[in-house]
C-alpha cells in the first residue's frame, strides 16, 4: 500500500465579495491517496485543519479527519435511521423548537449510548430484542399505557415479558 499526501500551509480562504474589513481566513489543507500495489485508487481525501502541516505530520493529521468524519457519519447514520428520525422536520415551530426537539434527540442518544455500555439490564434487553426500532416501539406503547414505577422496573418487566410465554403480573411494575 502506498500513502501519497500533498499540502498547503496558510491557504487564504476568499472573503464574501465585497467584505474589505476583515483579512481572509487562513487554514491548512492536505490532500492524501492510498493505492495498492498496482496503483489502484483505494482512498482519496482532502482535509483543512488549523494545525501546521508539515511532512512528518499530514498522514497521521489525515488519518485523524477520516476517523473523525467517519465516527460523525455513523452517529449522524444512526440519528437518522435506528430510531430517532431524526431528518423529520422539525420546524414547525415559530424559533427554537427544532433546536430544542433536535437536543432532546441528541440528549437521548447520548443516555441511551450510556446505558449500553454501563446497564447490565438495559443490554440484556436490547440483545434479547434486536434492534432500536422495534425497542422504541415498545417502549412508546408500554408508557403510553402504564405508569411504571421506575425506568428500570419498565425495562425488567419487558425483559420477563419476552422470556416467558406466561402472562405476566404487571403487580409490583407499574404504580
């Protein structure tokens, strides 16, 4: 594999026609390709960094924008369809209630990514159902129905609810 990179340190960035007062902005761009061992194209990027560029540094300052794109793809990816839609439009409201609908979104993705690394139950359950849609879907109609007492007391009564083919007592779950 072979890592060809090119950059540019204090590239001025053209100001907005007709705005004299401001200097343009400088920033640092790199440019970086992959190929095999034939020459095949297997990557190809640019980035722009406020960091120095220099040839020591660009692969590894390339390497750190692609995983970070790719982390905020996959997060954006699973905002937008496991779940918690969110590219519904939220601007119906008159000034904040689509930054305000889409922090909650956020606000709970980041609850729920807490929970699957530190709740024993919250992932036993989540391993027994599968995927996020079909947990939010249960979740949405078991509160929608009942008042459970506590978040987890919901989450141990959908857990016993799926392992047995008994009806279960919602006694001791709900208030």
């Amino acid at each position: 594999m072979r890592k060809l990179s090119y950059y540019i340190n204090n590239l001025a960035i053209k100001n907005p026609q007709g705005d004299t007062q401001h200097p343009p902005q400088e920033v640092n761009w790199c440019e970086v390709i992959v190929t095999n061992a034939t020459g095949k194209k297997l990557y190809h990027n640019s980035f722009v960094t406020d960091i120095s560029l220099n040839v020591n540094n660009v692969i590894d300052i390339a390497t750190a924008g692609r995983s970070r794109w790719k982390i905020e793809n996959e997060n954006n990816n699973t905002l937008k369809t496991k779940g918690y839609h969110l590219d519904h439009n939220f601007g119906h409201g008159k000034e904040n209630l689509s930054k305000t609908l889409c922090s909650l979104n956020i606000l709970a993705f980041l609850f729920h990514t807490v929970q699957e690394l530190d709740d024993d139950l919250y992932m036993e359950l989540r391993d027994n159902i599968g995927n996020r849609e079909e947990f939010f879907v249960g979740i949405n109609f078991l509160t929608t129905m009942f008042n459970f007492k506590s978040f987890n007391k919901m989450l141990e009564y959908i857990l016993i609810a799926r392992q047995t083919e008994e009806n279960v007592d919602m006694k001791g779950y709900i208030m």
